[in-house]
C-alpha cells in the first residue's frame, strides 16, 4: 500500500467508559508520542474482496512494505468464498505513534475490531482496559487452541491467567552466514549447517575462523546509534546464563549484576574492533556482510529477504547459545482485540474467527522470514522446504522476551535507556560493571515511574 493520508483524529469521547480515559493517557507517558501520531501518516485500504462499510471487520496492523503485501495475500486467502470475511484494513505508522493510536481508540471504547500488537507490549496493555479478552472455547470451535504454540510463547499471551494475544508469529534476533566462509572455517555439521557454539570461547574462535574465510570481519553487529540492538544481544546472552531479569512494579528490578557484567565483558570480547568491528550502525553492517566483507550477521530474521538479494550462499541459524541453556530472544507479532465498551456478539464471534484463519495462513508469512507461531502450520512438509527459515525455527521454543512491565517491548524507551550504556562499553568508553549499573539505574528509573492506565 502506498497511498497516504493524514492520520484521523481520536475517536470522540462517550459519555461512560470501562477503562482508562483518553484525557488520562494524553497526560502521561503512552501520551509521550502523541506529537509523533499527529506528525505522521496513515494509510488505509481494504482488500480487493472486501469493501468499506458498517458491515466490514475492521482491522488495523502496522505491515507495510513486502509484509504489508504478505497481509494483503493472507487478507485476501480468508476472504474468498461464501464464508469469506468483509474487511477494512487500516495500516498505521511502525513505532510509538502506532501504539499511541491503539491505546487512545482503546480507551475510547470504539476501537477496531482485531488490532496487531508486540506480543512484548501485552503488559502494557491489557492490565489497564486496553485490550478485552479472547473466549478460548470459540477460538477452540474455529480450531485454535493452546496447545498449538509453543510454551514460552503461551506464556506471555496472558495477563492474571486470562488470554488477551493470539501470536502470529515469533521472529526472533539470529545469525546468519555465508555458507561458504562457515564451511571453510569448519563450523558446519554433517547437514551442512551451523554447528552448535557451546562456549563463548567458541564464539570467538568461529569470528576468529569466519574472518580468515571471509577476508573482512568474522561477525558482524551493527548497534552503533540503534535503539534496540544491543539489548537484544545482551537479552539473548543473558537469558542463556540463566539469571533473572525482573522488572516487578514499584521496584527495585531484579538483576543479577554479576552475570550482567560476565555477559557485557564478553561483548566486549566479541566486538574487540579487531575480528569483529565494533563501531559499526546496522546499516552498515548489513551492508558489509550482503557484500560479501563478512562471514557472519547478528540480526532480526526480518532481514531475510533483503539478504536473499545479496546472492551469497545463505545460512541461518538460531542465536547461538554460549552459556548454560538454550535462549534466543525475539517478540511476536499477535492479533488482540482492542476494549469495545459494548461490543456485538456476533461481531465479535467474527473477529475470532478471522484471527483463526489468519494464523493458519501463517506459511505465506513465513516466506518472509516470521516463524509462524501456529504449531500445525510449522509442522508441515511445505514448511520444512522453506530455507533458510525451518533452520532457525526452533527458536521459537526457547523464545525470551522484554521482561513485562507497561514501558518494555518493541519501540520503547525501555530498549533505549538499556542499549545506550551498552553502546558506551562495546565503544570502549566505560566499563562493564559501570555500564551494568548504569542499566540498573535506569531500570529502577522508570520503574519509579508511574503507569499511565494503572
């Protein structure tokens, strides 16, 4: 979709509502974005089979580019036929203006029918109003049920034991590498993939190998000036040394400061400047390894159709593990259903139905790189021909998210405040343990803060 238009405004306020006010959020933190909402662009469409009207399903989703086509594709699969679904899709700017509008329509009590949301922002979310829960016995009649995904994904679907979230998809922060630089430095299995690590010492030596191989950099890491990727690969590796995480209300956060600086130190190791460059943004880190400087990159699956672009031998794997247990850390695209003050059962029976359908059209998402969260869709034949993507896709069950509080997940200040002291160590301009601290303080900073629709 390219066609543009600027952004409506709230929804007006109803004279009763079960939640938070409008008026409340543009006073606090959620409201923090609004400036960005007003400021960018909203493009909406509806699917060829569908047309505009009261009778639509209403949809919003923040896809755009190749996986606003892909939604367009799936939008249009379940819309075929005599139980083909009406629907009016709204596509919304990624980032905090999307979850600005969310949660101002939400609380309004006259949002969309189905909504997409980071799994990483239930938390949120639901506690405050924002969201209304999904009926699992008629998800279960349209063929959907718990046991169809993955533990650690379930898991977070959830807020005091009540489902709110249906995943979509898990797409989680991997590696990926030249084939040909692996099989050179001795990294690759009997099926010619990537061999397990073990150790961070492993780590190093394949960089070490990769580098030889490649003729540039062993792994390449591109964080400088990024707002999340140093805290994906610190959440990855820390989660492996087991430790906790925790950030509960009202503080202080639970941090194990010892593993969090064996962890940093060990970044610092990996990206010495040396084997491994260390002052690299993302965009030149993709940049170096789709041509051919690199033998290995540490990035979102997302990535993956830019890389098939590139033409080198591409493998994929899920994020190494180096320390005690398997963990990768990623989000899920879910579908959720915004708070409707009094919505219609029959609607909402519909809105069901369409998030059934949907996660079963997950194998066209997937040609993206998305781990379809949809156990029975990744247990097929037509999935497992899908490479490099069935190579990562047990990650997925050892997926680790943002820890839950209301100012974590995708987009959040919470990823900033964390990746800037991070920055400053992989730079070489502080220590780990004073870069640790750092993150611990501003843990503690914002859990001081209060939650907007509490």
């Amino acid at each position: 979709m390219t066609a543009r238009s600027p952004a409506p405004p709230p929804p007006p306020e109803p004279v009763t509502r079960r939640g938070p006010t409008r008026r409340r959020l543009l006073g606090t933190g959620l409201a923090g974005a609004g400036a960005l909402l007003a400021a960018g662009s909203l493009s909406g469409c509806a699917s060829p089979a569908s047309a505009s009207g009261a009778s639509a399903l209403s949809v919003w989703d923040l896809f755009q580019g190749g996986d606003g086509m892909l939604m367009d594709d799936m939008i249009k699969a379940v819309s075929r036929g005599g139980r083909g679904f009406d629907v009016d899709r709204t596509i919304l700017d990624w980032g905090p203006s999307y979850y600005t509008k969310l949660a101002m329509s939400a609380a309004g009590g006259r949002a969309s029918d189905v909504a997409v949301l980071h799994l990483s922002r239930l938390a949120g979310y639901a506690p405050g109003g924002l969201l209304d829960p999904f009926d699992l016995d008629v998800l279960a009649e349209f063929g959907v049920t718990e046991k169809d995904f993955t533990p650690a994904v379930w898991a977070r679907t959830q807020h005091d034991g009540t489902v709110f979230a249906v995943p979509l998809d898990v797409h989680p922060f991997i590696v990926f590498y030249d084939k040909e630089a692996a099989g050179t430095a001795g990294l690759l299995d009997s099926s010619g993939e990537l061999a397990p690590m073990g150790s961070p010492e492993a780590l190093l030596d394949a960089g070490r190998g990769l580098a030889r191989a490649s003729g540039g950099a062993g792994i390449l890491f591109g964080h400088v000036t990024d707002t999340a990727q140093n805290w994906r690969q610190f959440a990855a590796f820390y989660a492996q040394t087991g430790a906790e995480f925790a950030l509960p209300d009202g503080g202080p956060p639970r941090i194990d400061v010892d593993a969090a600086i064996r962890v940093v130190s060990f970044m610092q190791r990996l990206f010495d400047g040396r084997t491994n460059p260390n002052n690299l943004d993302y965009n030149g880190a993709l940049a170096a390894f789709t041509s051919g400087r690199g033998g290995m990159a540490m990035l979102g699956e997302w990535e993956l159709p830019t890389l098939r672009k590139s033409g080198i031998p591409l493998g994929a794997a899920p994020f190494p593990q180096v320390f005690g247990r398997p963990a990768v850390y990623t989000d899920s695209h879910s579908f959720v259903l915004p708070h409707q003050d009094d919505p219609d059962p029959a609607r909402r029976r519909e809105a069901h139905r369409y998030v059934a359908e949907m996660i079963k059209q997950s194998l066209t998402w997937a040609s993206a790189g998305h781990i379809p969260a949809y156990q029975p869709v990744l247990a097929t034949p037509e999935y497992a021909a899908l490479k490099p993507q069935s190579s990562y896709a047990d990650a997925g069950k050892v997926a680790v998210l943002d820890p839950p509080n209301w100012f974590t997940g995708a987009a959040s200040n919470f990823q900033n405040r964390m990746c800037q002291p991070l920055q400053s160590a992989l730079l070489g301009n502080t220590t780990a343990e004073k870069a640790v601290r750092q993150m611990v303080r501003e843990a503690d900073a914002l859990l001081r803060q209060p939650n907007p629709v509490a």
